[in-house]
C-alpha cells in the first residue's frame, strides 16, 4: 500500500509545450504525497511506472528526477 503506480501517461501528440512532460511528472511526484496523506492518512514511499524502452528512452522521466531501479521480467 505505500507503492503508487503511474500504469499509464500520455500527452497528445498535438498538444506543444516545452518540457510539459517532466514539468507535470516532477509536480505530481512533489504534491503526490500531501494528497495521500490528507485522503489515506499516510504517504506513500515509491512512485512507480513502466516505459517501453522498444518505443520509449523515458526521457521525460529522468528529466523529472525520477530514478530508474531496474527492468521488469513482466
């Protein structure tokens, strides 16, 4: 219960903002937290998500700050 999972995030393709992407990863991941604690009473850890590196670098993520803990065998 203290793992939050990010299973999917799109911006669509016509949508043209510079660094939205990390922009929106990196405050959500910063108000995340504080939302969890006022709705569940706790924070959670660890934000999650999966890329699919075969069509994904995950870019937006590493800008984001977000760190890469290894590859799934999903």
């Amino acid at each position: 219960h203290l793992v939050v999972g990010n299973p999917r995030y799109l911006i669509l393709p016509w949508v043209r903002v510079p660094h939205l992407a990390s922009h929106l990863l990196g405050a959500v991941a910063r108000a995340l937290p504080g939302h969890w604690v006022e709705r569940y009473g706790y924070a959670p850890v660890l934000l999650e998500t999966f890329v699919d590196v075969g069509r994904y670098a995950g870019t937006c993520y590493k800008a984001a700050n977000w760190v890469r803990v290894g590859q799934t065998k999903g």
